[in-house]
C-alpha cells in the first residue's frame, strides 16, 4: 500500500484501512488466490502508540475493527483461516516496569478486539527482543479467550535477539511456555534466514514459522536495514529497497530450502507481492486459482521455443535485442 500510495512509509499506520476499505479486501483476495490459507487482519501498526504518532488515536478501535471485519469476510467467503495481529509496541523496554505495563496493555486491547472480530488465531509478530515476545505470548495466553497463536521474532545482525537471549533458546522457550507455533518474520532475507531457521528446527518440536523480507540480504549485509542500493553507499530502507528485490527463483528456492528443513508455517513479509507468494505454493503444493496463470516462457515471441516459434523473431530479433 506504501507503493501504491495509500500508507505513508515512516509511521506505515494502515490508514487505508479506514479511507479504502474495499482496496485492503482486495488485497486479501489477491493472496488467498495465489495461496494463502490465512488471511491476517491489517492490524500491524495499528496499536495507540503509532496512532498517537499520526493523530488517530481516536480512531484506534475503529481501525482494529474495520480491519477485523473486512479479514473475517474474506476469510468466510474463501473457506481460509483470519488471524489477528499484534506486533513490537515501539514502547517495551526491559527492566522499565512502566513501559512493559504500556505494552501489556496495548496488548490487551487488540488481543480482546481480535477475540471480538472472531478471529481463528493470532499473530505476535516482529519482535526484537525475546522478552517482548513473551509479553506478548503471556496476554494472547490471559486475553485470547483461549485462542492458538503464533510468535515471530526479528533478527538483529546476529544470532542473538536484542536482549542477548540465542534464537534458538528464545524459540524453545515461547515454544514450552505455550506459542502453538514459534519462528522469525521480517528482518532478514532468504539468504540470511535460512541457517537461523535450521537451528530453530533442531532445538523446536512443533510447528516453526518463516517469514522473510524479499530482498537480497547477504553475508555482509544480513538485515534489509543493512542493504545499501547496489553501486553505491546509500542505505536501501526503506524508499530504495525495490533496487535489492529478490527474483522469484530465489523465492521459490527460499521455499523449497523451508520445505526440506521442516517449515510448516512459510510466507514472506514486507515487500511481499502475490507472484512470490504464488512461488511458495507451488512448492508446497498448495493449490491456488493464481497458478493457473504461472509463466510459460517457451511461449513467448522472441524468448519461446524456436521449434515452435517463427526464426525470424526468436533469432533475429533476440540478437538485436541482447547483443550489442
């Protein structure tokens, strides 16, 4: 929606929620077709904290609401799974008994919101420290009215989260104190989550989740925020990161490299379009009305087949085109 012009990138509150409601419905289609089985209420950033930020904070509960309402729909309407969503506060700091009451209790509310919008299950997502991602897993748990959740952390350049706890460790242990499902989302690309999730794997018995950003993260630059436009010094994030997108081969790779660790959970975050999405379901073999429409190269013009395509164009044409 930032691409398109409906969420201002900085505070990324989703207004659009309230201004163009049948624009976020639509979006939600446009997923379920290429694969998804959930549909996630477009509730992250929408907590009193970033609604403060942009002078909406009367519209907090309007928003989660309307946001809940337009998920639930899709969902009943596709025979998909709504989740709520929750996610980092921006106000948590450890060792501040204030700051952790102020995200309990932003907590609390979207958690009691998404119980009212019939939600399926929620989403704790985007945690740089393990201890807020049990705050968070502690109010699913005693305001959830007992519904599943799932936890996702975000990496920092290490393999630690910000609290020092080891990733592996911060899983384990969300894992044991109830998250139905545990893992990583944002942060890092599929070629610096992979190895993290490996370790995630050994030390979880349920299902993990993985959810990485779609840009080329690297050995270097481990994180999206690291990512410098290509040929020069300037950070990517967040209005250059189209020029470090991934390809959908690297996608579809990240999916296949998921499906043989044991990733039960897969989707991509930030940046994410429904033709990557798309890429993941087909290798988990999830049946999409939008693979029906997948690529078919050797049909084209100039790049076809040359066996069933005119010479004139897949010969003469292509050379002009790619050779100086």
């Amino acid at each position: 929606f930032e691409r398109r012009g409906y969420l201002k990138s900085g505070s990324f509150v989703p207004e659009v929620v309230l201004e163009h409601p049948e624009l976020v419905k639509s979006l939600h289609e446009e997923y379920v077709r290429s694969g998804s089985d959930v549909v996630l209420a477009f509730t992250y950033y929408a907590h009193r904290e970033k609604l403060k930020l942009v002078n909406r904070e009367a519209d907090l509960k309007a928003m989660n609401m309307k946001a809940l309402q337009i998920a639930r729909e899709v969902a009943d309407e596709t025979g998909t799974l709504m989740a709520g969503n929750i996610c980092n506060t921006t106000v948590y700091k450890r060792d501040d008994e204030d700051a952790i009451n102020k995200a309990r209790n932003m907590f609390k509310e979207q958690i009691e919101w998404a119980v009212e919008g019939r939600a399926d299950f929620i989403v704790a997502e985007t945690f740089g420290e393990f201890g807020e991602a049990m705050l968070a897993l502690e109010c699913i748990k005693e305001y959830g009215n007992g519904l599943p959740s799932v936890v996702t952390m975000s990496l920092p350049m290490t393999l630690n989260m910000h609290d020092g706890i080891p990733v592996d460790e911060a899983c384990r242990r969300l894992e044991e104190a109830g998250a139905d499902v545990v893992g990583l989302n944002c942060g890092r690309g599929p070629e610096t989550m992979v190895e993290p999730l490996k370790i995630i794997r050994k030390a979880c018995k349920g299902p993990i989740a993985a959810l990485p950003v779609p840009y080329r993260t690297n050995e270097n630059q481990v994180t999206f925020f690291s990512l410098t436009v290509p040929g020069t010094e300037k950070m990517a994030f967040p209005l250059d990161l189209s020029s470090c997108y991934c390809t959908r081969e690297e996608i579809r790779k990240f999916a296949e490299e998921s499906k043989s660790i044991g990733v039960q959970y897969v989707g991509i975050c930030c940046g994410n379009a429904p033709h990557f999405l798309r890429e993941v379901a087909a290798v988990y073999e999830k049946p999409a009305p939008a693979l029906k429409y997948s690529p078919e190269i050797e049909k084209h013009f100039i790049f076809g087949d040359e066996k069933k395509n005119d010479p004139y164009y897949t010969q003469t044409y292509k050379k002009k085109i790619t050779q100086k």
